[in-house]
C-alpha cells in the first residue's frame, strides 16, 4: 500500500480531484489517498511539496486547469517548472494534469478532456508505483491523455 | 493565531498591502500581521523570503501590479519564478496576487480588479492555513481572483 | 564497465529507449544498462535522478518526443529545463534526446530521425564515458544529430 | 553602516556603477562601497553572490544594460531569473538596475534614463536597509525608476 | 598562475575551444588549461560544473554555438539558464561564449564573428582573474565581443 497525494483547485471547472480519487479507488488497489486543494496551478507545486514531505506521500497528481489569457499560460508556464523542482528535491514523481481551457471546443468537450486526461495519468500514476519498467511495454507506442492515442511507427 | 507576511511594493498605483491587511483584520480572526514594502514585483520573492526566515511568518500575501511592456511582462514572470521557489525552500504558501495593468479599461476598472483580487487572495490565504482540505468543498468550481466566478461544469 | 540509464516515454511514436539500448550493445562495450520508461517528456527528469540515484547510473540517455502544439513546446521545455538541473544536482552528464515532431515531414521521416539522434547521442554517451577530452579531435566539426553533420568552417 | 555591492558592466554604455557609487556618497550615509565590473549582464549574477560571500555587502546594486536584439533580451531575461537565484541564497535583496537599450529614443535619452534609474534605485537600497516598512509610506503610490512617477489611484 | 577550464563542442562549425586556449597562451600569462568537448551547448553546464568540481578550475570559458531554428534558439536559452545556476552553485565565473549562427552572414562573417568573440572573453577570462575591480576602468564603455565596441555616452 502506496499514499497517493491528490492535489487539485479551486480555479478548474472541473472537479478533477475527485475524478482522480474515484479513478484510484475504482482501480481495486488499496492506497491511502490525501487530498490538498488550493486557488489555482501556482499554489499546486508547494501542496505537492507539503504531500511528499508532511503527508508521506509516495506520488502525487497534481490537477489543475490553466485559463486562455496569455498571463495564464505564464502562469501555467511557472508552476510547471516549479513542480518539476518538487521531483527533484524529493526524488518522486508528480503526475501533471493540466488542462488548457482553449484546448477545448465548449463546456462538455472541456469536461471530456479533463475526466479523460485525469483517469488516464491517475492511472499512470498507479503504473509508476510499480517501478521503473512498468510502462515499458507501452514505449513508443504513442499514448496521449485528453485523447485518443495516436500510436507507434512500425520501424520494420 | 498564525503569522502573517503581507509583501507590496511602491510601484503600484494602488495600495493592495492595505487591502490585504484590512481584509485579515476585518476577518475577524486573530493573526499577527507583517508588512514588508519594496520598490517593484521583482524585490517581492526575497521580501517573502525573508518574511518567513526573520519575521517568523506562516504564509506570505505577495501583492504587486506588472506594467504594460513587455520588458514588465519579463519581471513579472521572473519574479513568479522566484516566489515559485521561495515556496518549496519553505514548505509554505505564498499566495501571489499580481495585478496586470492591461487587464484593465481604465483606472477606476484598475482599482476594482486589484482589490477585489487582493481580498479573495487574503481571504484563500486564510483558508490555507486552516489545512489542505478547508477549500476542497469549492474544487472545480471555477473560482477566479478579481473578476466573477466562472463556475464548475456540471459532470452528471 | 559503467552503467547507463536508458529513459524514455510512452508519449514517443518510436521505441527511442530500445533503439538506445541496442546501440550500445551492438558497440560491442559491457555495460549495465537500466530502463526507466515514463508517460512523457516532463517525468524524465526525476527518472532520470532516479537512475542516478537509487540505480547507480553514471550517465543517462533520456529520449522524448515533443508534439506539435504551442503547449506541448512549453512542456518540452520544461522538461529541457529540469534536466539541466538533474546534471548539475548529481555532476553527471544527461544526453538529452528530444524529437519535435513538427521537425519531419511525415511518419517515415520522423523515424529516421528519431532513430538516426537516438544512436548517434547513445554513442556520444558512450564517448563522455571515456573522459572530458574524448570528443576533442571531433571540436567544431559541425556535428549534428537527427540530420546529417554540416562540417566544420576552415580558418586557416 | 552597512556595506553595499555595486556590480555593473563594461558593455554598458553609461557608467552607471559610478552614478550609483556617487548617488549614495551624496546621500550623506556612511556606509563602505565595493565594486565589481564584469562584462555583461550575465556575469553579474556570480558577481552579486560573490560581493556576498566573499566582500560581506549586506545589499547589492547591480546595474546592466540590455541591447537590442532579440538574443539579447533573453540574455537579459537570463541574467534576472539568476539574480532572484542570488537574493534566495542569501536572504539578501539585490537591487536590479537594468536598462534596454530599446526604452531610449537617442544616446541623450538613454543616459538620462540610466542615470535617474541607478540613482532613485541607489536610494531605494539605502531605504530597504532600514527595515522592512521604510518604503511603506510610499507603498501602493506608482513609483518609477527610469521615468517619471504616475501615482496612486485614489480608493476613496 | 590559475587553472582555466575550456569547455567547447563538437556542434560548433568553428573550433572555438582551440582559439580560447591559443588567445591564454598567446597572452604570455602561465595558467593551466583544462579542456572539456560535449556534443552541443546543452551539454556544456554539467561540463563546466565538473571542471570546478573534479578539475580544480577558477574559471570557466564555455564556447558554443546556437542553430537557427526556433528549437535551438530554445536550447540555447535552457543552456544559459543552467551556465547561470553553475556559477551561482561555485562562486566562480563562467565565461559563456555563443554565437547565434543567425548573427553571421555567411560562412566566413561567422568564423570572424566566432573568433573575435572567444578571443575577447578569454581575455575578460583573464582580467576577472585578476580581481573585481580590474575591468573598472573600462565600465560603461560600450564594449563588445564578436563585433566592434560601441563606446560609452559621455555624461558631461
């Protein structure tokens, strides 16, 4: 048994916190799950970093949604490289969920992208607590979360 | 009681450290309050660094408006970068409420958008400090800092 | 014999980490080679401090591919980013093998590419192995990886 | 009496070390000056550190100028992101007194902008050594360095 | 006498790291020279940093060159960024000597321009050696590296 640290925020308009929960739990592994939820994708790299250090947490997914405006992208820009900092200061993964809002076309696509793009690095997550070869029969193969998988490239 | 760092800066046309202090106090709660006032967003990270280190503090509002040029757009994403790590050097949050002064129409619109998103940011920093799930209740539900809510969309 | 750490994505449309590996064993030189394989390019750098750290490594060949939107140039970079900061945290060399897909001009074109940079920088892994003057004689020779070499501009 | 770093460069094409040297001597403060020239704008970052660590300066002014092509906004961008590095590693501010070369319109204009820029940041160091809320009076009342003020928005 | 690390790349289309040794050697100044080839600018940080850690050098020259396309220019930035954490990590310079392959004209403007500048920064090398204040007669002169000097704006 694993503790998965699922951290997640106000701003997003979906509640994907709770989609990776559910994910988690519908996969029948028994992990402790702790949740930390915050305004908006800046305030998720210290809730991670507060998951792995206060809540003994062993992964985390961090799920947030970054808005249209190009401040936003700066935004979306800085706490992503800030969570790749939390990884190298604990030697642990997080799973970015991050979901563009202009990546959608209206409000049900947007929901689409964010449940599918949740479930899929939930799951991802779930892989990596395996160990390092997990995934390795997916290398190449072309997955993509939020849509479809796009495949490989036959090299023979 | 917890500490309570409120960092602004003299470049802002409008006093957002005052907002933030006000908005604590007219909380009701019982906290300790900190001020720390430098000259432009880029002396902010440091100013809520040591807020933590000398000053004792728990969490830190980091307030300041980032001009029209492009040059401004640079500061303000360098000094994003560094309240990014100020907050993993710490394990505490710094709630960043930055101000850009083309989201704005004109200077009363300027006025209304820094404060407003000056007394939600001081209000969710006083909700963090009550611990990781005080604001899972509002996840996904589309909150937003200086303008309206934007609303959750609903997944059933 | 020095042990090389193999990182690689199940975001790529080609096998790179496999391609990595059998480079090096058809050189003919023994050494450990461990994979890591992750869903993309920004969870290669903590696997990439992994492998140094809980796996020994001496060095890292760490292959991703980067789609073709504005997003995922963000992530690439990120990821660049992080990765430069695994080197300097750890004193070892990372050869960081990205492949934009917006580079080829179709799906045969990408796998020459891919393979053609994966080999020629697991050999260049190979090379830093055997010191810091090992690819001396080739300096300033217009080396490329992915496309063919340019040569190097003669001053005399 | 404290003891204040100045960095500047010899690309710079206004002496501004010297402007801020003279700014604080006419100050009537007494304080001990050290100096250090490097280059350019990206050698000033290890110069600020090394004008804490090994000179003992309890603040910096480092001033640069930024040509005007695009290679050297980003070696501007560089230089700053290192700079907040240097103040979090020392808990020390760093007064960033850079000029583009592209805010001018004539080698008149730029050197008045870089002569009021160095000295009115010269003076907001000597006002951050006497404490945090030194500069709070003037706080949220849109200061500039380099230009004219453009004042506070009135909230009443 | 002081150890001095070159490191250069195999990338470059103009052997800078051999001029950088040639301009020490031709200064009469007796130092020890360390050289370090890496395939391109990326590879160039982790080289400097290990010159300092397992070489003993006081400082760097790290020579590189960038392609044309908006990737490279991306690859260099990120190279930069990290040249910067190395010197902030050692408290020691590095001189970062590239050269945009956009800036030349054609092959021959490129061997000048490359030349000029790695000559030039190898004997800013030097001078910093000397100490902080030797490049103070010449701040704010307007020098150059790569083309001629602009010279300073007479304040007076």
């Amino acid at each position: 048994m694993a503790a998965i640290g699922i951290a997640d925020t106000t701003f997003s308009r979906v509640n994907m916190g709770r989609i990776a929960e559910d994910t988690i739990r519908e996969s029948g592994e028994q992990h402790r799950l702790v949740r930390y939820t915050v305004p908006g994708v800046k305030d998720l790299p210290v809730a991670a970093k507060r998951l792995f250090a206060e809540h003994g947490c062993d992964i985390v997914v961090a799920c947030g949604m970054v808005g249209h405006e190009a401040v936003d992208k700066a935004c979306g820009h800085e706490a992503s490289t800030a969570i790749q900092q939390v990884q190298l200061m604990v030697d642990r993964h997080v799973l970015e969920v991050f979901v563009h809002m202009d990546e959608a076309e209206d409000d049900a696509d947007l929901l689409l992208l964010a449940t599918n793009r949740t479930r899929k690095h939930a799951l991802n997550a779930l892989a990596l607590l395996k160990g390092p070869t997990s995934l390795t029969p997916l290398a190449g193969t072309g997955r993509r979360q939020g849509r479809n998988d796009v495949g490989g490239i036959p090299d023979k």
